[in-house]
C-alpha cells in the first residue's frame, strides 16, 4: 500500500466530490447571511517534497476526512474496530422522520440561524427538502475527547469549512488500485469499478494540496492498515516547511 501527503463538484457524495445540493447550500447561505500498499504523506500543501520540514504540535486530536474509494466502508471500519480512537460526532437533521445514534433533530429556523454566525457551520447538505448539517462544536467536542472525529459524507466544501474554523483535520485520499476488490466488496459491474478508480484519480488531480496523505493499495486489508499509519503520524500535528 502507498501513502502520499498532497493537496469538482460532481454528484455522488460516497467519493468525497461535493453534491450539488450541499454546494447549493453553501451559496445559499452566503447568499442569504453574507499487492501491497502505499502511503505518500503531503506534509504540508505545496510543500515541495524535498524541502525541510517540522512539525506543529495542534494540542488538539485532528478530525479524519476519508475521501474517494469505499470510504464508508473504512469510516465505519476505524469506529467499530477502534472505538478508543475514532467516533462520529452528532448531526443535525430538519426531517423528523430521521433516526440515528448520532442524529439529533433540529428545525429549519435553527438552520437559518446556524447558517448566519461565521465558521459556526462545518457542513450542510440538502436532501429532499430537509437538511442535514454538522456544527464546529460537535466536532470540536469529540477532538476534546481524546479521539478523532470521523466525518462521513465529507467532501472539499468539508475541509474548507474545517480549515476556516482553524479545526485542521487529516485529509487522506483512498485509491483502491483494483476493480476486482472494488467489485467483491461493493457488488458493482466491472464498469461501474473502473469509474470508481477514475473518480478517485480526477479528485487527486484537482485537489492534491488539500489532502494530507494518499493510501493506495490492491487489497482492503492493507489499505487499512496504511490508513491507520497515516492518521498516526499526523494525530496532532502539522508539517510546515523550514524557513
């Protein structure tokens, strides 16, 4: 498996590329209120990889963002086989009919309030006319926790959010290498795997400073396990180059 540090809107959310709904959301918002693996660590964006670099220790456990490859698959694998480590934090919903353990129910008012203080939204999306929304707070509150929030359904409009809160999260672009994999764990056609692996290729090549690692890999279980390696290196710090 193969690590790498680095830095579209389209339309399927489970890759990490934006949904219209929740870009939508976003401008309506401003609008309204102002085998093997590997891993490639991206110490810091458009750091050259030659350069020197150090660490900035953050005094706070970084939120995880998975995006591209069956990345719903390794969220829930980092909750449920590391509880100690890794949680989800709550999201808020206007549909009443809703129900999860970490979904709680709000209202479309608190939606529009929440939309107008600054930096207070971290991610909202839109979906058949109810919204689903994650606060700083909530994040922020896992972080004080000890433990990693892992944000599911993220995507680049998540990051910048998180990044302008000053919460910097770790950022790792998953690239499964192989349609057979894809294929045995997603139970998709030969073409549908292949578009899977192009997604993941289109969203390095238009985002690579906004990713902190790459992972790619033939096999789940070692990409896995390169996944694990890449949020413990950057637990709580960042890398920023030697001037």
């Amino acid at each position: 498996v193969s690590t790498q540090s680095t830095g579209s809107s389209g339309i399927n959310a489970e890759y990490g590329v934006p949904s219209k709904d929740r870009a939508d959301m976003f401008n309506w918002s401003r609008s309204e209120h102002g085998g093997g693996s590997s891993t490639e660590m991206l110490m810091s964006p458009k750091v050259p990889s030659y350069q020197r670099v150090r660490p900035l220790h953050l005094g706070f456990v970084r939120p995880v963002v998975l995006m591209g490859t069956m990345t719903h698959k390794f969220s829930k694998r980092l909750v449920k086989e590391q509880p100690g480590m890794f949680t989800y934090c709550l999201r808020f919903t206007t549909n009443q009919a809703a129900e999860g353990e970490f979904l709680r129910h709000s209202t479309k008012e608190e939606v529009m309030a929440r939309c107008g203080e600054e930096g207070s939204l971290i991610d909202c999306q839109r979906k058949k006319n109810e919204f689903y929304y994650v606060t700083r707070e909530e994040v922020q509150k896992v972080s004080d926790s000890g433990k990693h929030c892992v944000l599911e359904d993220a995507n680049i409009y998540t990051v910048d959010q998180l990044q302008k809160s000053g919460i910097h999260p770790i950022v790792i672009l998953v690239k499964c290498k192989s349609s057979h994999e894809i294929r045995s764990v997603r139970n998709c056609t030969s073409e549908q795997a292949v578009r899977t692996i192009s997604k993941s290729n289109k969203l390095e090549n238009e985002h690579l400073p906004k990713f902190t690692a790459i992972v790619s890999g033939n096999k789940c279980e070692d990409i896995f396990r390169s996944i694990l390696s890449a949020i413990s290196s950057h637990r709580e710090s960042l890398w920023l180059p030697i001037s």
